[in-house]
C-alpha cells in the first residue's frame, strides 16, 4: 500500500491508518515525506530539512497508526538541501526502528548514486508507462547497478491507456490531468491517434488494453514493479490478473515503437512542476 503526507493533505494517510489498522502484519506499508500542503498557505511546499522528514515521519506514524513504515520515499528532492542531509536523517530512522528501507521518487541517476553513498537506498519510485519512457534514458541503468527496485506509478498513463479518456472534456473539474500537456486540446488529439493505434492492437491480441500495457511494463524487466491506482474493485481485479500475462517479444518491441517518446505530444508535466523533479528528460 502506498501513501504520502501529501495525498489528500494527510487525508489519505488517516484514511488507510483506520482500514488496515488490523491488518498491519499482512502488507508492506510505503509512505513519502519531504512534500505536502502547507495549512497556512493551503500550498504544497517541498521541504528536505532533516527536522521536517523527522517530524513528518512521526506524524505519518501516528496517521497510519503503526510503528514502523515498511518502506518512506523522500517525495521529491528539496534542492535546496543537499541530499546526503536528508538521506542522512532518513537513515538515522532507520537506525531508530521508525522505517526499514529509504526510498527516492522523481530523482535523476547521479542523485541515485549521491544518495546510496550516504545509506543504502531499496527503491526509487517514478513515472513510467508505455508513454512516459524517461527512466529509460538513465535512472533504470543506475537502479540496476546498485540493485536498487524501481517502482512505476502511473503505469497506466495517468488513465491515458486504460482508454476511459476520449476526449478533454471527459476530465472532470479540479482533475489535475486537465492542466497537464498531454491532455489538453491538439497534444490530446494527437495522442489519442495513438491510442487508436494501441486499441487495435489489443483486440487483435485479444487483451484488454489495459492488461496489455501492464504486460509490457512488466515484460522490461523483473526488477520494475508497477502499482496501478485504481477506484474500482473491477479494474483492481483486472490489474492483477496482468501479473500473468507474458508478452512476445515482438510483440513487446512493436508497442515500444508505437510509443517511443519522439511520437508523444506534450510533456509528462506543466514547466512548473518539472522544476520540481529531478529525473532526466528527453
């Protein structure tokens, strides 16, 4: 199970403290620190200094009531703190019992390595789908050096290749997805072409598109574990069932070509929110 500070200003960390409160021994518990909504300024703000991840940390203890977090990811890089000061205070938790293993999301290659060289990190966490190729072009090859597992949110395109998005209008007021590139007016068009393509590919295959997607994340590699969100126990149930799904290998390389990244129309995200991340783009 995956949460953060951030999602749903806390909200959410609340919310799956209560339902899996006696279930705890059962699952691996992953949360984030180093971003969230300021109260005062009703504004997410990035902050790495090591007495924000600490208190963050405790407070997600107490949220998610538990004791330890399996795995905490540092959110987003502060980069205005060096990252082996707040990889350093992330390993003295460790140290402490309060969390087992450090994660980092959105992070480039050499932040990877930086990091790794002040405490052992288990997992980075970015975007990564059939049309978000970034981690393609260097955190997947550091990942593998340092044995570090690379965890894919929004294996699905941000909904993009389950096929449930026709046209911009389909987003509903106050969905992020509406300020972002790709989903808006000739970018969207474009890449709607695309999926076009992708869907008859499925029913040629006879795959639901969404399994077929899944299936070519999984098929680069066993060390890239997607987590789907989902708000349907049906779609949950359809995500699973692509754990089995093995892909031929022509088939695997005809998808990677249909989306390779010079094909995408628009970025992953606004100017403003790639100031934000870390990672390497193309």
């Amino acid at each position: 199970f995956d949460t953060a500070t951030l999602y749903g200003a806390t909200a959410n960390e609340q919310l799956v403290g209560r339902a899996l409160a006696n279930k705890r021994h059962a699952l691996v518990l992953a949360s984030k620190c180093g971003m969230a909504i300021d109260p005062a300024q009703g504004k997410k703000v990035i902050d790495g200094r090591p007495a924000t991840l600490r208190r963050q940390c405790e407070e997600s203890l107490n949220r998610l009531q538990t004791y330890h977090l399996d795995l905490y990811y540092l959110h987003r890089w502060d980069k205005s703190i060096p990252i082996e000061e707040s990889v350093g205070e992330l390993g003295r938790l460790v140290d402490e019992g309060k969390i087992r293993a450090i994660g980092l999301s959105e992070v480039s290659a050499n932040t990877l390595q930086r990091a790794y060289a002040e405490h052992p990190i288990a997992a980075v966490q970015s975007e990564y789908s059939l049309w978000t190729r970034n981690p393609e072009i260097a955190i997947l090859k550091a990942c593998r050096e340092l044995e570090v597992a690379f965890v894919a949110f929004s294996p699905l395109g941000r909904g993009f290749l389950s096929g449930v998005i026709k046209h911009e209008n389909a987003l509903e007021e106050g969905d992020m997805r509406r300020h972002l590139p790709r989903f808006n007016g000739s970018n969207l068009e474009q890449n709607l072409q695309r999926l076009d393509t992708f869907k008859a590919l499925a029913r040629q295959w006879d795959i639901p598109i969404s399994q077929l997607a899944l299936a070519w994340l999984q098929s680069q590699g066993d060390d890239i574990f997607p987590i789907p969100g989902s708000r349907s126990i049906t779609h949950m149930r359809e995500n699973f069932s692509a754990s089995t799904l093995k892909l031929e290998s022509d088939k695997v390389v005809k998808l990677g070509k249909l989306f390779s990244p010079e094909k995408i129309a628009g970025e992953r995200y606004t100017d403003e929110q790639l100031a934000e991340v870390d990672t390497e783009q193309f």
